[in-house]
C-alpha cells in the first residue's frame, strides 16, 4: 500500500485546512481556521523537537501521506495530558433517587453534571479521512497508528487514554443538545460556539455554565434524544474504539452530547498486542499487519505484511527501514 502515516510539517497546513473544510462542523480539534491549526502544527513541532520522556502537555500532530502522489489524506492528533492548559470539561450522566415516605414512592431522575473527571487523561482524537479515500483499511490504519506512537512513547503519556466522538449534529449545523441545554445560558448557536472552543478552549464554560446539575427530563425531547449518541459518520470509529478495549461510562462532550469512551492505556488492544522485530531481510508473503518505526519526528506507520524477521519490500521503502532497523507491528 503506498500510504504512511508520518508527523504532520509546515508543509502540510494548506492539506489540513482543506480538510478542515469537509468535516461539516462539531470537529473542535480539526478547525477550518488557518491560524488555529497553523498553532496545532507548530505545538506539535515543539513536542516531537523534545527528547525528554516525561509527561507534560503536548499535542501531536500525524498525516496521512499518498506516498504515490504526495497528497496528504487523512489526520489524526493525540494529546499527552489534557486539561493542563486550560479546564478539560465533561458532562457526566448520573441518577439522583429520592425517597417520599408519605407516597411510599422512589423517584429516581436523571441528571448531567459539570465535572472535569477526565483532567489529566491522554487523548485520540482528530481523526479525518478524506472522503475519496473511506476504503482499503486506511481509517483503521489512522486510528490505530495513534496506539503504536503511544507506544512509542509510553512515558510521556498518562495511565488513562479517552477518544470523544462527535455527537448528532442537525442538516443546518446546528446541535439539539447544545440547543436545550447550553445555548440557553449562552445566547450564542453551536457553530459559533464550537469555532470560539476550537480556537480559545472551553473555559468560558465553566464561567456561565451553572455548577449544579441539570435534570435531563427537563430538557425537550430533541436534546434528550441525543445524548450519548455518536454523529451518523461516528459509528464506525466508536466500533473501532470498542474493539481496541475503550468504553462509555456515562461521560459525554459538553457542546453536542456526543460520547466519551475511555480506556486503561495499558489495557489498548494495538498497544496490548504489539510486537518488536529486528528486520533480518526483505521479502513478502507474510501476515497482513500495522508497522511502526522510529521516534517522534522520526516515527512512521504503514499497513504491509510480516513474517518471522521479514518485511515486505514496499513496506520497507514506506518506512525506510533496512536490515538491522527494528519495527513494532501488530496483526491487522
């Protein structure tokens, strides 16, 4: 296959803008500003430029690269540790029971909370595929790349990894749970407040938003419905994040409802499964797989075949590895 995934360059922000622009809206960390993501792509420079394996936090940015074109494809990003730079905010479902003697009745309601639960968890997240390119394989190999990279760099990432998924969003943009439940206190719609987070962070959540939790039967049906639930073109990433160990404990992104799946970083099938090999020769024939080399700057994934100290030849040249370099892999 003639793809890799490599850390995103200065070269690469008009691709990334491009597709910034097919997302159709709620994709915080992909936005179609130049200079939020000329900002992403230069934090990402910084954090592959440093060498020291400690947590902190960092950004890093990885593209998907038609080595037969040129043409960058697809993207994702992981976050070492969120909620160092400003607040990382969820919602989280809960159940408040109360008991009345005097009806001999137990009422039991739903209700979201304000928390930030998750501070200091890793994160995947930025995935997007070209359009043109949904087929061969190429989203698992964006997705599962970010766990090869992870474990890469296992010190610098923390113990707990989370993926937030794109809630429903309606034909106009806009987002029924933003609508019932934040636009209310807001007074601003989701596009604008989706661009205001991409670009300047969440904290003007905390300091509008009320502390105390709101009851999901007051909300309308529309709003209620949604919680929860993954955007249509979500589904099959959220498959993807089940089958490598994540999921939903009831925390949910605080602008479209949209789930938060988290997982034991430890515990991620791809970082789980994953096996070092010495490249002994350059030859085919051997079992279809994610391969991984090199640190940082350095660091590439391709899909190719492995056997016993064996790589394919257009893997090899897809990865620039030789005899005697190492690759990590994992059956694909």
């Amino acid at each position: 296959m003639s793809f890799v995934i490599r850390a995103a360059t200065d070269r690469d922000l008009q691709p990334l803008y491009e597709m910034a622009k097919l997302t159709g809206g709620g994709f915080t960390n992909l936005p179609p500003d130049r200079k939020a993501l000329r900002t992403k792509i230069e934090r990402s420079a910084a954090a592959l430029a440093r060498e020291d394996d400690t947590a902190t936090d960092e950004l890093f940015v990885l593209v998907l690269e038609n080595l037969a074109t040129g043409e960058v494809r697809g993207t994702c990003q992981i976050f070492t540790k969120v909620g160092q730079h400003w607040p990382f905010y969820s919602y989280r479902l809960g159940m408040m029971t109360k008991h009345s003697v005097e009806l001999a009745r137990t009422f039991r309601a739903e209700t979201l909370s304000l928390v930030s639960d998750l501070e200091g968890s890793s994160e995947v997240g930025g995935l997007f595929l070209h359009p043109g390119e949904r087929a061969g394989g190429l989203g698992l190999l964006l997705a599962r790349s970010r766990y090869l990279f992870i474990r890469a760099h296992r010190a610098r990432f923390a113990d707990r990894v989370l993926a937030e998924l794109r809630g429903i969003i309606d034909e106009a943009g806009g987002s029924p749970f933003w609508d019932g439940v934040a636009g209310r206190f807001f007074g601003m719609n989701f596009q604008d407040a989706d661009a205001f987070n991409a670009i300047h962070g969440n904290q003007f959540i905390a300091d509008l938003m009320p502390k105390h939790p709101i009851y999901t039967a007051m909300l309308p049906e529309s709003s209620r419905s949604v919680i929860g639930l993954p955007h249509p073109s979500g589904r099959a990433a959220m498959r993807m994040l089940e089958n490598e160990g994540f999921a939903f404990e009831n925390y949910i992104d605080i602008f479209d409802g949209g789930p938060t799946m988290t997982a034991r970083t430890d515990k991620v099938q791809t970082i789980q499964d994953a096996k070092d090999m010495g490249v002994e020769r350059i030859a085919g024939g051997g079992v279809p797989s994610l391969i991984a080399t090199g640190r940082l700057a350095g660091f590439r994934a391709c899909i190719g075949e492995i056997a016993d100290g064996a790589i394919d030849e257009a893997s090899a040249a897809a990865l620039r590895v030789e005899v005697g370099d190492r690759v990590a892999h994992v059956a694909r």
